[in-house]
C-alpha cells in the first residue's frame, strides 16, 4: 500500500464504476474501501464480519432485515452506521453516493450468503486503488 497520505477526492475521481470497490489503504488485517454507488444492490449476509459504512457523498440507505422485522436507516453525508455480522441487509443509493467500508481484507461485496448477483455489480473482494 501507498506510504503517502491518499486524498479521497482524488481516489474517487480516478474510477467511474459503480458497486466495486477500491481498496484505499489496510489497516492491520482490514481494508480500507471506497466505492461509488448508485441504484441498489443485493440483499446479503456477512456471517463472520461486521461491516461500516462511512458516507462521504450524497446519501446512502440500508435496509436491513431483523428478528423484529425490516427497517431501514438513511445515512447523509458525514453518517456512520455499523451493519452487525449475520444481518441480512441491502445498501442503496437512489441519487448516488461515494461510501467508504472498513472490513477484513478478502471479504466479498455480497457476503457470504446473497441473491442473484446482478450483471452491474463486481463480485471481487475490492480492486487495489490505482491514482
């Protein structure tokens, strides 16, 4: 990884595609993600790993399914929400977002239980950032 401070800004502007990530930097054994997304993505489990979500542009919503039933919470710009492991949710942007993750390196898009994987969305565990 770059031994450099790495602008987000410029990070996000170096990439166009939607719901696959880039890896930014590591932390220990977590990657640091940041993705552009827009429209929905799939409903999906991590079974092993909390995930974080940080939003740094436009809004992100997530919609989560627990024992007490389905809810979703909206995060604005500048928001933190942390989607606890073995939760089913599915992050969406209507208007398009740029969210940053922070999750254990190897860990794949759609969790480790998920639906139909559409054509649009990435499948990898995160794309090494190129600037």
């Amino acid at each position: 990884m770059n031994s450099e401070p790495i602008s987000l800004d410029t990070a996000l502007a170096s990439f166009d595609a939607l719901w696959s990530p880039r890896i930014v930097t590591r932390v220990n054994d977590y990657d640091v993600r940041i993705a552009k997304v827009e429209g929905e993505h799939v409903w999906h489990v991590h079974d092993t790993t909390d995930e974080f979500f940080l939003v740094i542009e436009g809004e992100l919503h997530i919609s989560l399914r627990e024992p007490d039933g389905e809810r979703t919470v909206r995060l604005p710009r500048g928001a933190v929400f942390t989607v606890p492991r073995g939760t089913e949710h599915k992050p969406y942007a209507p208007s398009g977002a740029a969210i940053l993750m922070f999750e254990p390196t190897g860990t794949p898009t759609v969790g480790d239980r998920h639906e139909d994987v559409p054509d649009h969305v990435d499948v990898t565990t995160g794309h090494v950032l190129s600037t």
